[in-house]
C-alpha cells in the first residue's frame, strides 16, 4: 500500500478512536437495556476496508472468519451465513438433502426456546418433538429426551439457552446409543462450555448467532459448524442458490460436463434448489475482531451476572437465580431469574418496576412454543405436561449483563431490585401482622 494511502488510513482510524471516546460509546446513565454491541475502531476499520476496496459481498474476509472460527470450535468446516435462524434452516435442509432425514421424521427440541428452533422443522414437513426443560438449569432435559424417543426420531436438538450449557454430555449418550444426529443450537451461547469443552464441540453439527445483542456481533449474522465434508459441500452449495461446491467451481469455468448442458460454466450450475443467505465480507471484517475479544467480554458478562446473584439470592424465597451444572461455564447472553411460586408479587409487577426505572426486560424467549399462537395448530408431538416450561413462560424474566454496562450501571439495577424486594417485604410483613 503507498505510504500516502496508509497514512491516510491511520489519520481515518485515529479521528475514528477519538470520535467513540468522545461518544462514549455506554448505554446512558440509568438505562439498561438487554444488549448492546461492544465494538471499537478496529471493526469500523475492518469494515471500511472492505467498503473502499469494494468487497462487498460473500469473499476472502468471510472465508478467514469462517476458518477461524471453525478452529476456535474444534470443528473442521464451517459456513458462515446471514443469521442463526438461517444457520437452522440450512443444518436441516442439509440433512434432509443427504437422507439423513426425511419428511416426517421428529426432531426432539427443548419446548421453552427461541421460535426459530422450532419453525424451520416444521417448514420442512418435520415433526417437532416438545420436551420440557430442567427444573434448574431452564435447558432441555435429558430425563425428558427419553421419555420423547420414538421410531420416527431421528433428531436431537438441545439448545443451551441464555448461554447456560445444557447437559449436552448426557444428550450425546442418549444419542449415541440410540444412533441419532445432535444438532447443538449455540446461537446465544458464545464461549459456553461444559466439562473444558466449548459448547457446538459435541454434536454432529452446531450453529451460532451473532446476532447484535449477542456475546459478540457481525450485527446480523450465523455459522455452521460440521466434521462432515458431504453436508460441508451441501451447505455451501444450498447457501448460494444450489450451486455446484466450491471444490468443484475451483477447477475451473468449464469443467463441469452436463449430458444436456454440456460444458456450461461452473458459475451457473445449479445442482439442487437452494437459499441466498450469505454473510458478506463487511460482517465477516467484524466477526474477525469480535472473536479476538469474545473471552474478554464474556468474562465481564460473568463479573455482572455474579453481582446480580448475590443481591438476588438474599430473595430465594422469591426468585430463583441462573444454576449451572458443575464444570460448566454460562456466558450469559442476559441474566435470568425466575418468580418462584409462593412469591407475594407477580412478574407484570416487578417487571414493571425495572422498566420504569429504565431497565429493560424479556420473558423466556417464546416461554413455552406449542403454546404460541404461531405454533398452536402446526404439526407437533407434546411429551407431558411441560410444568417448568410453562413455568418459565409466566414467570422468568431476563435483563442485561453485557460488557457495556458500568459499574453505575450495575449499581443502579443493584439498587432497583434491592428496593423492589424490600418494599414487597415491607408489605407482606404488615399484611400478616
């Protein structure tokens, strides 16, 4: 690069690093909302690089993001795509392609989710399998798992929700024994890990987000992770179109010889219907700062989340806090807890509260999907009653614990819950005197 041209650039990324010091780039004072992207000059270089050297769409950045990350899970291929909802839609689209599954077949998924989990099994003519979740860790139940296994299973799709890792060693036993696929859901789960072993490590295939809100971001965005080369040469190809694999449209132009094409150009052979749901290289230039700093911001993800549970568990008579299982590590997406049964308010209440105080909640994603309007008459399997899912659909709140926060932050959600608690504990004692 001339040195007028790098110069340039320098000047560019210190007005940029000056700009967000001044900007300040934390949530404003009192306001608290459930995620915010944590970025700084290096991504706007990264992207503006792209964007003056026209790499616009799917191309070298996409590919280095790609082979990092795939490393980073332990995985040998991965594929990199516009979202994590698409990630799911392409894993099973795949799946069915190579006949490892067909219409009909069920997919054993945690009943308390996200709606994507769900509405792309049913979109391809698979049957979702509701299960319910674990009374304390709020992810699938392997008790559960068992319970729901039939003839037609084919599909196991634990999802390690909020960043907590399900029992995924237990879920794979199951499945080993039982010779089904696992499909890891790790879409909010970045960094996550069980027994030493980041979680999308332990399944046949696994996806992510990196969705804005999430650990980190490409601001919209999804990967694919895989060992298997023949569903790595499908996903490329379904990802743009139905395209021949790239390993074949390497060959060169006019290597490929149809009976009635004859030898068309590689670039326009389509081989199966397929999706355009490609990352372009502007996400990727994010996506390759972002993972540098992952460990970095889930640590003070953890550091917030722990400042939460200790004010929380003086009120476990009222709340249950997040509970992970032993040797696992939570990279808390948000923070969760949960009303518990006997308390003397109810969610609308103390939700109402942390708003009006400028902290912002969600309810457990969909709570409790065969039970959403979307899903009610849509083809399904419901194991049991789903007490804890039905649970966490009327009653678990989350809010944010990502690295923008501030320790003023923290203090005044700290203050907020601590005074909600205290003025309920104030009425109740005089209500019983």
């Amino acid at each position: 690069m001339p040195k007028k041209i790098d110069k340039d650039l320098h000047k560019i990324r210190v007005l940029v690093k000056d700009y967000l010091l001044k900007k300040n780039g934390v949530p404003k004072p009192k306001t608290v909302g459930v995620g915010w992207p944590s970025f700084d000059e290096k991504e706007i270089m990264g992207a503006f690089d792209c964007l003056i050297n026209l790499r616009l769409s799917q191309g070298p950045r996409v590919k280095e993001f790609e082979q990092r990350y795939a490393k980073m899970m332990g995985k040998k291929y991965a594929v990199a795509v516009n979202s994590g909802s698409s990630a799911n839609l392409l894993v099973l689209s795949s799946l069915m392609i190579s006949g490892k599954l067909k219409r009909g077949d069920e997919v054993i998924i945690p009943a308390s989710t996200f709606a994507t989990v769900a509405s792309p099994i049913i979109q391809l003519g698979l049957i979702p399998v509701y299960v319910d979740c674990d009374d304390k860790t709020w992810t699938i139940s392997p008790t559960e798992v068992e319970k729901a296994l039939s003839p037609k299973t084919k599909l196991i799709m634990p999802v390690h929700s909020i960043g907590n890792p399900a029992d995924i060693v237990s879920i794979m036993s199951i499945a080993r024994k039982h010779k089904l696929l696992v499909l890891e859901d790790c879409c909010e789960a970045h960094g996550a890990s069980l027994n030493g072993r980041v979680v999308g490590s332990f399944g046949d295939i696994a996806t992510i987000s990196f969705f804005v809100a999430h650990n980190i971001t490409t601001g919209e965005g999804g990967m694919i992770f895989t060992d298997d080369a023949e569903l790595f040469d499908i996903l490329t190809s379904i990802r743009e179109f139905g395209r021949l694999p790239q390993h074949i449209l390497n060959k060169g132009r006019f290597s490929y010889e149809d009976k009635v094409l004859g030898f068309y150009d590689t670039r326009y052979v389509f081989t199966r219907l397929g999706f355009n749901v490609r990352m372009t290289d502007i996400a990727a230039s994010m996506g390759l700062e972002q993972i540098k700093k992952l460990d970095k911001l889930n640590r003070k993800r953890i550091s917030i989340a722990r400042d939460y549970s200790q004010t929380l568990k003086k009120y476990e008579t009222h709340v249950s806090i997040p509970y992970t299982l032993p040797k696992g590590v939570h990279s808390y997406y948000g923070y969760c807890f949960v009303i518990n049964p006997k308390a003397p308010f109810t969610r609308k209440e103390i939700t109402e509260t942390l708003e009006a105080a400028g902290i912002e909640t969600r309810p457990f994603f969909g709570g409790c999907l065969p039970d959403q309007p979307g899903f009610r008459d849509e083809p399904k399997r419901v194991v049991g009653q789903l007490p804890v899912s039905r649970w966490l659909r009327d009653n678990a709140v989350f809010i944010g614990c990502h690295p923008a926060l501030t320790k003023e932050h923290v203090k005044h959600v700290l203050k907020t819950l601590e005074l909600f608690f205290t003025n309920i504990d104030l009425k109740t004692n005089k209500s019983r005197q």
